[in-house]
C-alpha cells in the first residue's frame, strides 16, 4: 500500500467515524415522543435495582461498594423471579447478564437475558492480524501514515 493511499483509507476512516458520531445524536425536541428503532440492541453489563424503581442496565462505571452504585437506562419487562445469579442487599438488587432488547430512546424494552458469565460471543477473526493477509508496505513507511495522521487529523486521535 502506498503513503498516498494509506493516508486516502485513513481520512476516509475517520471521516465516516465522523459522520456515523454525528448522526448518534438526536434531532427530536425534548419533551417529544422518543424515537422507536426496529432493531434489536445487546447491552452488556450490571443491571441493578433500587427499591421498587425501574431496574436499569449500568452505563459507566459501576461503583464497587456493597451493594453496588451505578445507573443507566430503564429496562422495561426486567423481571428478577424469572432469572438467575443476581445478589440482593439493603433493598438493591443486581447482577451481570446479557441483556437483548428494542430501544425507544430512552428505555430498553427487554426481549431477552442471559447470564452474562454464560455469554459467550462468536469469536471474529480479524483479518488485519491474519498472517496471508500482509501487505508489502515496509514498517517504516507504515508508522510515518500513522504520525502523519496522529499529527495532522482535525480531530484527536485516541489509537492507530
């Protein structure tokens, strides 16, 4: 791969990480019904319920006193009796699941659950780190695309 096309993949990777950033962001006015999505979204990570609110799964980090702090969005049809492995403590209960779902905006609809030590993804081979798949761009020329990129994007770079 040349410099020249190195540098054309890499901008033209970052300017749709750009655009794909940018269309995250919601247009509805507040106070406006949320947006419903067709698509079913996987959450990873502590669910947790304080008294009778709404359970909700962890955004961030997930304060390790006993019982634990953290907060998220509500899942909605979040039901402990039909589960396992969850631990309660002074009115809190939580655990870690898998938790599958359709996202209104706001709140998770909960379509399934799984224990999330028994989640066990497919594993992808990433064909970057495929041997047979090395280009013959010397390591040299490599590391000076990436430089330029670090020093020159017009955004900040968190990894090459």
């Amino acid at each position: 791969m040349t410099l020249r096309r190195a540098l054309a993949v890499s901008l033209t990777l970052l300017a749709t990480s750009a655009v794909l950033a940018t269309g995250c962001a919601s247009d509805t006015a507040p106070g406006s019904p949320p947006v419903a999505y067709d698509t079913t979204v996987l959450g990873l990570g502590t669910v947790i319920q304080v008294g009778d609110s709404p359970a909700e799964l962890c955004l961030g980090g997930v304060a390790e006193s006993y019982p634990p702090q953290c907060s998220g969005p509500e899942l909605v049809d979040w039901d402990w009796a039909s589960i396992e492995g969850y631990e309660s403590a002074n009115d809190v209960t939580w655990g870690a699941y898998a938790v599958w779902g359709r996202w209104d905006g706001t709140r998770l609809l909960v379509t399934d659950i799984a224990l999330l030590a028994l989640y066990d993804p497919l594993p992808i081979v990433d064909p970057l780190v495929d041997p047979a798949n090395r280009g013959t761009t010397p390591d040299v020329e490599l590391t000076s695309v990436q430089d330029t990129i670090h020093t020159d994007a017009p955004v900040e770079i968190l990894a090459s």
